[in-house]
C-alpha cells in the first residue's frame, strides 16, 4: 500500500504539472522515453527561452526590474492557486490556469478523481520571481504535498522545488506550466 500511495504522489505531481493542451514535448516527461539525464530544475537550464533559475550560494537570484503591482498579481494568482487546490475549489483551481495551456475539462476530471481518494495539501515556502517580462513570469518555490490516502490513512509528503510559469492572458496572470523536482530524502510514506 505504501508503494502504491508513493506512486500516486507522484502521479498526481506530473499529471498536475503535464495535462495541458500543448503539443510541445517534454524532454523531462517519463512517459514519452525522452528522460534527460540529471535531476533537477536547473537541467533545463536558464537560457532566455527555457525555464529555470540561478542560484548564488544557496539562494535564488530574482529577477531585477519586477514592477511591485506585477510582483503582487503574479504572487496573487500563486496563492490563489494553492489555496483553491487545499480547499478543493475545483472551479477557483481551475480559473487560476491558463486557458490557452489546459484542456480545462480534463483538469476538472482529474482533481475530481483525486479529491475522491485522498486529501492533499500543498504547502509553499521561499516564492522568488525568478524571470520576468510583460508577457511571462517564472516563480520558484520550495514545495511540499503531503498526500493522505482517505481509505488507509498511509501519508506521503514530497518535497521538492517547482517552478511556476505564468502567462499575461486578458490582462491577468494564469499558469501556464510547472516544473517540479523532487527531493530524493524523506518522501517515504508514513502510517
């Protein structure tokens, strides 16, 4: 049962971060073949038209020039899209993603079979915009979900590293992709 919540968990974190109506590939994504060797955010590097974020010692370098009212929406919409998640607002969940990116319909079918067998809650910590343009953003956070199996109780709490890329649609910021690492210590399921 343990392996079957940890696989779950980790089911639900690339379903979470991969239904979406692109046809872009990615190379990251297990179940196209296409696994890119290494383990991290930064293996997608930081180049202009990628997703990813440099660090300076320990910390993450935000990006310079963020307006403060775009900084406050963009952080606006984050925390709207956790706090809808935790609450099981499918329809506030689903209002927080990019119409362009997601098969919305789909998203709702998935949030509704797992909101059936288990409870989730995500918790973030250290929000960094870390690229910023008129037209996109990217915010890294340390993230942790901790998955509760409503039949068995067995819990599971991964952590890792996302970052959240939001596009400017209709004058407001909507997720447009994520891209989540996981810490490999202390994700093991607990009774």
């Amino acid at each position: 049962m343990k392996k079957k919540l940890a696989a779950a968990s980790i089911a639900l974190a690339l379903v979470l971060g991969a239904c979406n109506n692109s046809e872009d590939t990615n190379p990251n994504d297990v179940d196209n073949g296409e696994a890119t060797p290494g383990n991290g955010v930064i293996d997608h590097g930081v180049d202009d038209n990628k997703v990813g974020f440099s660090m300076s010692g320990d910390q993450v370098e935000e990006a310079a020039g963020v307006p403060g009212e775009e900084r406050e929406a963009i952080l606006a919409t984050f925390n709207k899209y956790i706090e809808t998640f935790n609450n099981q607002d499918i329809d506030g969940y689903l209002a927080t993603l990019s119409n362009e990116k997601y098969d919305l319909e789909e998203e709702r079918v998935v949030l509704e079979d797992i909101f059936k067998s288990a409870s989730v809650k995500r918790e973030a910590d250290n929000e960094t915009i870390v690229k910023y343009n008129e037209k996109e953003a990217q915010l890294f956070t340390t993230i942790k979900t901790t998955f509760t199996d409503l039949k068995s109780g067995v819990e599971n709490a991964p952590e890792g590293r996302q970052v959240t890329v939001f596009s400017k649609e209709g004058g407001q910021w909507k997720v447009f992709s994520i891209y989540f690492i996981g810490d490999e210590s202390g994700n093991e399921p607990k009774n």
